[in-house]
C-alpha cells in the first residue's frame, strides 16, 4: 500500500454510506484471505518470509473483522483516519505485505463504489 493510496483511503471511506463502509470491511477481510493465499503459494519467497507476511496480514485482518464488529454494534468512535494509520503502519512493519494489502483494500473499494481507489 503505497502512501498516494493511504492518503485517499480515510478520504474515499468517508465518501460512502455507512452500510457500504461496513460491507467494504467484510469484503476486505475476504480479500485479505485471498491476499494470503497468494502469499502461502508464491514460489519465490522462503517458508520463514511466508509465514512472517502471514502474520502481518493475519494482524490486519484481526482489526478488519473488529472494525466490523464496532461498525454494526456502534461501540464507539474508530475514525478512518485511525485505521488508515493501523494499516500503514503494519505496511511500515513488513514492506514485503505492501502488495497484497494494496491490491486487497484496492479490489474492495472497486467492488463497493465501483471506482478505482
């Protein structure tokens, strides 16, 4: 996830309606599966580096399915801006998840609003 795409982010989500800002959260924590599955099957990469790009997605995807959760129960206040700042700095931990994370938070927006992020 590049830093042009991270500043649109909060921007773009704040574009939609609430109930398409959670089906994007559901949708994201779909691709970020997918996102996952591509890293377990790429060849290129070591076992160890697989794993550690796992982990890191796996911690994106654990606060994907609690935004859910706070966004359908109205818990309390967690900005786009403040989840924007979470995927980054998981982005900042482990460069090599820049990719998929990208292309998931990408390929989602597209499915619900139908624009490019």
């Amino acid at each position: 996830m590049n830093k042009g795409l991270a500043m649109q982010f909060a921007k773009q989500m704040g574009e939609l309606t609430e109930e398409q800002r959670l089906h994007y959260y559901e949708v994201l924590a779909h691709n970020l599966t997918v996102a996952v599955r591509g890293i377990w099957s790429d060849e290129r990469i070591s076992d160890t580096e697989k794993v550690d790009r796992m982990k890191w997605v796996n911690e994106i995807l654990h606060r994907v399915t609690a935004k859910v959760y706070v966004l359908r129960l109205k818990t309390h206040e967690w900005t786009e801006e403040d989840f924007e700042g979470l995927i980054l700095g998981y982005v900042t931990a482990h460069p090599g998840i820049a990719g998929e994370v990208g292309w998931a938070v990408k390929a989602t927006y597209r499915t619900i609003s139908g624009e490019e992020m």
